[in-house]
C-alpha cells in the first residue's frame, strides 16, 4: 500500500491495515487541515500519529486514543545476552527471526486474538529491520523489532507474553546495542510504561500523541 511523504507528513489516502496510522506527522509544521484533507477520515477507525502532540483533530471527530513520551538511548555497551533473565530467574535466550514459521510464532505471542498477519515474510530480508524473540525453554515469551535508519535505531513493539516487561526491554536494548553499536535507539511509550525503558538508560525528549475516529 504505497504513501506519500509530504514535506510535513506521511499519508495514506486509503485506510491503513490495522494498528497502522494513516498520517504520520514529520514536522510541527503540519497542520490539522493539511492532514484531514489527505486521509480517509469519514470512515470508522481512522488513525494519527501526531508526532509532535500539536494536532487538534476533534473537530473532525477525533479523540485521543493516548498521550506518549518519545525516548532516547545514546549509543553504549551491550549487556551479556547470556546474562539476561526473568525476574523467576529464568535464563532467556534472544535471537533474531529468520524464518516465515518463526515470524508467525513470534506474531502469535505479540498480537494474542489477532487473526489476521501484520508483518510480512519480507521483512526477514529487510536491510536494517530485525525482529527480536526471547525464549525461555524454546518458548517465545517476549520480543521487539528494531529499524535502522542509518542515523538512529527505532525500537518498537516491544512486549511480554510470557516474562516481565523489564527483562523484554533489557533484552530488546542488549540486542540492539549488539547489532547496532554506533546508533542511538529512539522508542516511545505512554507515560505509565516508561519505567522500563527508562531502567535501560533512555531519557524523555518529547511528547506525541495518537488520534482515532
């Protein structure tokens, strides 16, 4: 499903797949006029990532789905993966998802009740993206997927089916560090999950906020 980049934002002039915005917000410049003029928003469950939180789109039927803080990591050491483990002291083993079978265990554990795939099979050969499981016992209990952009490393959809959420971000950050030395890791997470991340070295430098019908 092809975009558009804008000086200001992104844009789909289509509704997204499911969990994807339909604009994406590149600048503060961008106003609320210019974005409800490029997207599907009279139909159900359209979405805004308002990347600068300084959109007002209730007027058009908006509300916020949540408030969030964008995060950043400078570049630093990687932990020892053979030192990671769960708060039961469970030793979790992380490795990258190289396979379509491994892709689609590692969704069924992220997205648990989601019928349909979200990540394509082509994103395993994706220059730059990696998608992270940890196992315990062979068993996929968290995970992450991280984006390099060549200026920074994107760190999202971090989560815990089967461990706690501290032991998902020390791992998700020693992978990264890993894979990525040189570059520093962006995140963002609402307010009241940020002790994790923030437990890793990450610092709050800006709000943002996600809109939806």
């Amino acid at each position: 499903m092809p975009g558009t980049f804008g000086e200001s934002f992104w844009s789909s002039a289509r509704r997204t797949p499911v969990l994807y915005p339909d604009a994406v917000t590149l600048a503060p410049e961008a106003s609320s006029e210019e974005i409800l003029a490029a997207i599907d928003h009279d139909s159900a469950e359209a979405s805004v990532k308002d990347s600068f939180a300084d959109l007002d789109l209730r007027g058009a039927g908006f509300r916020v789905l949540f408030d969030a803080q964008w995060i950043m990591r400078p570049p630093g050491p990687a932990t020892s993966a053979d030192r990671l483990r769960a708060v039961t002291g469970d030793p979790i083993s992380w490795a990258v998802i190289t396979t379509e079978i491994k892709l689609q265990d590692w969704e069924s554990n992220h997205f648990s009740g989601l019928d349909e795939s979200l990540f394509p099979a082509a994103l395993l050969t994706e220059p730059g993206v990696a998608l992270l499981a940890g196992r315990i016992e062979g068993d996929i209990v968290c995970g992450a997927v991280l984006n390099d952009s060549g200026q920074a490393v994107g760190v999202s959809n971090v989560f815990a089916s089967g461990c706690d959420l501290p032991a998902a971000w020390e791992g998700a950050v020693t992978m990264a560090t890993a894979l990525f030395p040189a570059h520093p890791l962006v995140a963002y997470d609402r307010p009241d999950d940020l002790d994790s991340p923030l437990s890793q070295n990450f610092t709050p430098i800006g709000p943002l906020r996600i809109w939806t019908t």
